[in-house]
C-alpha cells in the first residue's frame, strides 16, 4: 500500500469524488445490502449528493474537511467531517459529525477506510467542542462494530432521505 497517497481533497477532485461516492453508494446498499431503492429516488439521491456541481459545492462548505486515498491518480477512498447535522437532541453545529467514510470496492481490505477514519478522528477532536458524532445505516453492522472499536456508542435513530425512500439510520456518539 505505499503507492497509496493520502491527502486533502481540492476543487479539483470534485468530479472524481461525486463518481467515487456514486460509485461506493450503489455498490454498498444497492447491490451489498440490497436497500430496494425505487429508481426515481435513487437516482434523484445519487444526483444531489454527488453530482459535480454538488460535490464542488461541498468541498467549499466552512469548517468542513475532506481527504482522498488515490493511487497513480485514480481515488479509492475519501472521508468527510464537518460541523454536525444530525438530528440530535444534544447535537449542536459545534460539534464535530464523520458524514461520510467511503471506499471503493476494488480497494476494500487495503486498510484505507481505517486510516482515513483515524485521520478523520484526530481531525474531528481537533474541531469540536462536544462530542464526536456519526451516522450509520441501521443495518450496516460491520461499520457499527468499527466505530464501536473507537468509543461510539449508539445515542438515538432517524430516517436518512434518499428520495422520498427513508433509510433507518442509527446516530453514534463518542465523548
């Protein structure tokens, strides 16, 4: 894995990281977890959330931070934090929320999602002035036992869009 290079994503990944993260979604719930997604909402999902003009949109966003495992140019991975968002009676936007941990298929087991996670953590601490927050897809038990390994522990429930379709997702919290 020393070809492998971590760094801070830039504008000029937007393109990259909206087919990396459309890529990663379909491949995990849709065809991993099989979620039943109708098309329309899918599709209307997958174009909000990774789009370029989205995804460039979200790399500008204040106080938030990215990062890209690439090799020869192409990206594997990439994680994202930022001020939290879930809805949480005891979240407050001054917290520090892991929105998204992804890692391609072709790169899982390279130990990718680890380190951008320990990346991710030392950042968040860094940039927080509560506790640590994730959310998690309620049925995403490998992702629960890995977060559960760095403290989170589950604080409550919601229903993440995607499209009209709503995931159940569980809130984690560590601090």
């Amino acid at each position: 894995m020393t070809d492998v290079l971590i760094r801070p994503a830039t504008a000029d990944d937007a393109t990259a990281l909206g087919e990396l993260g459309r890529q990663t979604f379909v491949d995990t719930f849709v065809a991993g977890f099989a979620i039943p997604y109708p098309a329309d909402d899918l599709a209307a999902f997958l174009d909000a959330s990774f789009s370029p003009e989205a995804t460039a949109k979200k790399l500008k966003e204040p106080g938030a931070a990215w990062w890209v495992a690439e090799r020869e140019g192409r990206l594997l991975a990439f994680a994202n934090a930022g001020p939290n968002t879930l809805p949480h009676p005891d979240g407050r936007a001054s917290h520090a929320e892991l929105r998204r941990l992804y890692v391609s298929q072709d790169a899982q087991g390279l130990g990718l999602g680890t380190k951008l996670l320990a990346l991710s953590l030392d950042w968040m601490e860094a940039h927080t002035d509560g506790p640590l927050w994730i959310g998690v897809w309620s049925g995403n038990h490998k992702a629960q036992k890995l977060y559960a390994a760095h403290g989170f522990e589950k604080a409550g429930e919601y229903q993440y869009p995607v499209g009209r379709w709503l995931d159940d997702e569980f809130i984690l919290r560590r601090g």
